[in-house]
C-alpha cells in the first residue's frame, strides 16, 4: 500500500476498501436472473408464443405499471426506442431542439436525433448529477422567447421542444424545481428514467413527472428483459398512441393489413417479456441487495481521504444501479490511476459517459455553460455495483 501525500490520491486504500468487499473479477453489473426466469421463458417455447403478441407482454406492463405507480406502460424493444417514440409523442418535431444533460449515456441525445431534432446541452448539479433546474431556469430566462407554436431558442430561431432530464445512476434529479420551470417556460419534460427502476422522489416513483417517461430494461440495468424498455405516461390518450405507433401503426381490422402514419417495430417480444416478470418479481429483493451493496460502499469509503462515495439525494430514495465514487476536486489528475490501479487489480471500473457535446456528432450543438458536468466527469469512477456483490442480508 503507498502512502498518501499532498500531490497524489492513495489508490491503495480505494483498492483495499474495493478488494475487501468484492469477490476477484467483480464485473461492473450482471444481470441476477433468478426466480421464475427459467419457468416463464420455458413457457414462450413450449407454446410457441415468442414474438409480439403475447400473455407476458400484457402481464409485464401491468406488474410495471403497479410496481411505478404509472397508470399505462408501453413495452418496447429497448430504452432507446422507447424515448424515440416518447419525444415524438412529446410533440417535438424536426428542426427543434431538445434541451438533455450533456452527462448522460449516448441514447438520452440520440433519441432527439432520430426525431431530427437537435440536441441543446444543459449542465448537471453535484447533488444529483442530472439537470441543475435552478441552472437551467436562469439560462432560458436568458435565451428562450415566445412563438407561435411555443417557446423558442432566440440565438438560433429553432422552437424548443422539450426538456429530457435523466436520473443519473439511479440518483433522481430534483424534479419539484424542475417540473415548475418547465411550465414556467410551457415546456413538456420527458424523463429518461432508463436507470432508475425502483428509485423514488418524495415518495413517488421517476417516471411519473414527465408527460411521458422510459425505462431500460437492458442486460447492465437494474432489471433485465435482454433487451427492451419502457413508456411510461398517465395519459391514456398518449399510452394508446404509443402502442400505436410502436406496432407500425397498424390500423384495427379482422383481416386487412393496414397502416395510417408512419410508425416502428418497436413493441416488445414476448420472450423478452416473459423473462421481465420474473425480474419485475425479483425487483424488490434486487434493489434490497443494491442498497446493502450502497451502505457497505458509504461505511467502508468514510474513511479515505480524497474520495466520497456518491450517496442519494436527500428528498430521494435511490435504486442505487450504478454506484460511483467521486474524487476530490483537487484529486481529480489521480482518476486515471484510479482506474488503472483497479482495473489492474481485476475489479473493473470505469469513466462517466463522455460529456455528449465533446461526441464528433454532437460538437457543433448548442449548449449552456457545462462547467459542472465538466468537473464531475473528471472527478467520478463507477465502481462494482451488481446485487450478488451485496453483502447477506442481517449479517
Ligand atoms: C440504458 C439507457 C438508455 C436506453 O438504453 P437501451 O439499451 O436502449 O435500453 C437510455 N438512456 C440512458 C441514460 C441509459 O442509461
């Protein structure tokens, strides 16, 4: 073990608090595909009901919609999907722009661009990691005006669309504030929830602010379908357009093939919905096991200097999928030997997401100042975070 000094973080005691708690080659997170994983998808392939049409496909939204609190779910292929049709439902339309946190995965800004939209970048808080609403409330006082059709950017004449917050590694944003400047500035929000199945704000489940959310249900969340995700809205009217739109816009009929705009294959397989109820089964015991996991991780971290463990927010009660240790500002040039260090010891970390408006795509977008999510992205490591790396339960 090295010693700590004024110039150098000890990464030999973040090694040792990691090693302590984790088996060798902790991955960052598996899937844990117990209980009724094997039964249900048995069951797809002994009656042949694999595809989109399907008991478990009806079965798994009704288990999300009561485990949310959300009135309708719409299951879909994947997280990616899922907010595609969401923005699109949102009503943002090509040419406008979509106001995202720049500390976000790819898919958040992604989405935006597959609707023709462009990507406009907001900054992060240190508390949450997401959307800064105080931040961002300021900045369209300073750049949003009205139109015709709804609030518009006056530097670049584009209509803002909607404002996506996302609930970085399960920490939910601080959505009271964020809710009002977005009817403040008559703004829809559509919450990309895809990493915080199971994380609560006062109380209330993520998801259930925006006009519409989505969740992930992909093979590194907390919950897995293999693949696929979900829309979340309270309103019906929005919930039977998603459906719609999600299965190619097939107009009802007994026989006809017909279809009345132009819409995706996106609707979830039955296969992949057989195993998600399962999951949606194991969830509460799974997100039982990520928060011993989180509070082994805050008891063992106290006690090295340089670095803190990045806890819930205090009006939130997070799922904790990916755990994360932040440097102090002043260690941020050790991050990394810290990966290095523990990557090389076979605990595999990683990096935050590279701040989107530095992707080649997304380099010309617009953008608020970015300063926090800079100096986040510079000071946080992900750490180990699966729910078989909790420690037994009452131990
Ligand atoms: C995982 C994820 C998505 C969606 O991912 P899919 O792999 O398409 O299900 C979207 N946004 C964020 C922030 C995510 O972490």
């Amino acid at each position: 073990m090295t010693a700590a000094t004024a110039d150098n973080l000890d990464t030999g005691a973040v090694i040792e608090v990691l090693a302590g708690l984790l088996p060798d080659g902790a991955p960052l997170h598996e899937p844990d595909l117990g209980g009724n994983a094997w039964t249900y998808v048995k069951d797809c392939l002994d009656t042949g009901w694999v595809s989109s049409v399907g008991s478990y496909v009806d079965r798994f939204e009704r288990m999300v919609e009561s485990f949310t609190g959300a009135a309708h779910a719409v299951a879909t292929v994947n997280g990616t999907a899922a907010l595609h049709v969401a923005l699109q439902l949102a009503g943002v339309r090509p040419g406008d722009e979509v106001i995202v946190p720049t500390l976000t995965f790819v898919a958040t800004a992604n989405a935006a661009a597959y609707q023709g939209a462009v990507p406009h970048f907001a900054d992060s808080e240190p508390p949450t990691l997401g959307l800064d609403p105080r931040k961002l409330e300021r900045y369209l006082e300073t750049i949003a005006g009205p139109g015709a059709d709804g609030p518009h950017n006056r530097g670049t004449g584009r209509r803002i669309g909607a404002v996506v917050c996302m609930h970085t590694f399960g920490h939910p944003v601080d959505l009271d504030p964020l809710v009002a400047v977005c009817q403040r500035f008559d703004l829809p929000l559509v919450e990309d929830a895809a990493e915080s199945v199971g994380s609560t704000y006062k109380g209330r489940h993520t998801g259930t602010f925006g006009r519409l959310a989505i969740l992930s249900f992909n093979g590194n969340k907390t919950i897995t379908t293999g693949g696929g995700g979900a829309i979340l809205t309270g309103d019906a009217e929005l919930a039977a357009a998603a459906r719609h739109l999600t299965t190619t816009a097939k107009a009802p009929h007994r026989w006809d093939s017909a279809h009345d705009q132009v819409g995706f294959n996106y609707r979830m397989p039955n296969l992949n919905a057989a195993l998600g109820c399962a999951q949606m089964e194991q969830l509460p015991a799974l997100l039982a096991a990520k928060r011993r996991l989180a509070e082994a991780y805050e008891h063992a971290f106290d006690g090295v200097a340089g670095v803190r463990f990045m806890v819930e927010p205090p009006f939130a009660r997070s799922n904790y999928w990916l755990n994360a240790i932040l440097l102090d500002p002043d260690r941020a040039a050790d991050r990394d030997a810290v990966l290095a260090a523990t990557n090389d010891a076979g605990i595999m970390t990683r990096p935050a997401w590279t701040p989107l408006h530095r992707l080649p795509m997304y380099r010309d977008c617009p953008r608020m100042d970015l300063g926090v999510a800079e100096d986040l992205y510079r000071r946080l490591v992900n750490i180990p975070s699966g729910p078989r790396l909790a420690p037994a339960a009452d131990g």
